[in-house]
C-alpha cells in the first residue's frame, strides 16, 4: 500500500451536479497529479499540482478544476456533472525531482447518472 | 503528446509460464518508462521503472527489457502465479523535467494465470 489517501471511495451524484474528490499525498511527496480512468481503460491524466500552482493539465474542459493546499493535499472538482464523467479518478504523488516514484491512491469510483 | 500502444489486449497462461506484454511509443522526449499493475477495485501501483540508457531491468520476478532503436519495451514475468493476475498498464512521460511526469499509459493487458 502506497501513503496516497483518498476520499470518498465511491460517490453517486446526478447530471449538473458537482462535486469534490480529495487526495492526501505520501509523506515527503509535494506535487500530485489527477487522472480520470474509464472503466476498461488506462487513466488519462487531468492535471497537475506543484506549489499550490497548476503546471500541466491535459485534454480536459474548464469544468474540471483543482487546489493543492500548503501541506500539500489536493481536490479535485468537476462542476456540470455529465454522464460521461463517471469513471475511477486517481490521484498521484510524487516529489519533484523524483518523478519515477509516483505512487497512485486507491481512486474515487464516481458515477454520475 | 507521447502516444503508447500496448499489446496483446488480453493474455492467459499456466502457473510458471512466463507472460510477455509489450509497448511500443512513439515520442523521443522520454526519460523513463514505468510500468504498473491493477488490482479489480484498486489504485495502479508502481511495479517497475526502466530508464532508456539501460537495456534491461530486473526486479524480482520482472524484467523490463528496452530497445530504444525499435522504440518499443516489454515486460516479462518470471515463474508467473494466479496472485500475479491483475491488469498491467504500460506509460511513458510527456517529457522535459515538471511535465515529464504527466503519464501516457497504454491500453492495459488484462492477465489471467491458471493454476
């Protein structure tokens, strides 16, 4: 088992809701990375986190949005919930510099209906 | 953006046989390529990491061999059991120092091991 937390497990919200996910990273680690992963697929990354600051985001629309607090700790939020949106959503960690070491939570099963 | 193709999609062998999942990329811009395996319900979690100056890595019972001039990687099980079945994902960076951490995983293969 890796240090990565997060909350809730699962989660069922409806369509236009929205939502936040939570992630507490590895002792030591101060950057996290957020994937969405599609059921049968490999996960597709969504953002990243370093210094409280965003530097990366992947192919995903406005609507999903993120923090990463000082002691490092992370949300994600998806406003407009759509159904497509269902899926696992990992977050990572890692400390930068040591980026071979990134270790994934045990994901937040989200499922929008 | 680092595009990874993995294959085969679904994979079955005996207990001791030995699976072979291979990834071929296509960007340069690597600095190194993690592989990692997924448990029904569970986090993907780091198995093992090569860098492209080193051609093969072992840790355990799995070797990642490279060959960068065939810009393609796999990874081997060694004496594989029903423990080791689970789905494995092969990924490679974006490239440069903050982005290459951002992961392009493949397709994962969807290991069975019979007893």
């Amino acid at each position: 088992e890796t240090g990565v937390t997060q909350s809730p497990t699962h989660l069922i919200k409806t369509r236009g809701q929205q939502v936040t996910l939570r992630c507490s990273s590895q002792s030591g680690h101060n950057t996290v990375s957020w994937y969405q992963q599609a059921l049968g697929q490999g996960p597709q990354f969504i953002f990243q986190y370093y210094r409280e600051e965003e530097n990366g985001r992947g192919n995903f629309p406005p609507r999903f949005s993120g923090l990463q607090f000082p002691n490092y700790s992370s949300e994600l939020n998806v406003n407009a919930l759509e159904l497509d949106d269902s899926a696992l959503y990992l977050c990572a960690s890692f400390r930068q510099g040591i980026k071979e070491t990134q270790y994934f939570g045990p994901g937040t099963r989200l499922l929008v209906l | 953006q680092q595009q990874v193709k993995q294959s085969p999609q679904s994979l079955i062998v005996q207990k001791g046989g030995i699976p072979i999942i291979n990834c071929a990329y296509e960007n340069t811009a690597f600095d190194y390529f993690p592989w990692y395996q997924q448990f029904p319900g569970k986090g993907p979690a780091l198995l093992i990491a090569i860098r492209p100056d080193v051609s093969e890595k072992k840790e355990g019972r799995f070797t990642i061999s490279f060959n960068k001039s065939a810009k393609q990687f796999s990874l081997h099980i060694m004496d594989s059991q029903p423990g080791d079945s689970a789905t494995y994902f092969c990924a490679a960076p974006q490239g440069g120092e903050t982005s290459g951490s951002r992961l392009t995983f493949g397709e994962g293969t969807q290991l069975t091991v019979n007893p």
